[in-house]
C-alpha cells in the first residue's frame, strides 16, 4: 500500500479497510493513517499499539 493511493481514497472518500494486520509491524504502520479500517486477530496486541 503506497501512501499516494492512500492520500487519493481519502479524497475521493473511498473507506479503505485492511486485513488481517496480526503484527506489532504492520499495526505501527497502519497507526499512521487513521482513516483506514483494521480487522485484526490479535485484539490485545492492537490494543496495546493503539492506546
């Protein structure tokens, strides 16, 4: 996922969602864009990334 495509949806109002986002890694990541939906299997791991 480039950050230019990211930035476009935005504009355009286009709801991005990802899965499954299981790592420490791609959870810092994706904490970059908030914009963007998350469906994880490591809720605890996420929790402790987002808060």
């Amino acid at each position: 996922m480039k950050e230019k495509h990211i930035r476009k949806c935005e504009e355009l109002g286009v709801q991005l969602v990802v899965w499954t986002v299981n790592t420490v890694e791609q959870m810092k990541t994706i904490k970059q864009y908030p914009s963007i939906l998350v469906t994880t299997d490591e809720l605890e791991r996420y929790k402790a990334v987002f808060s």
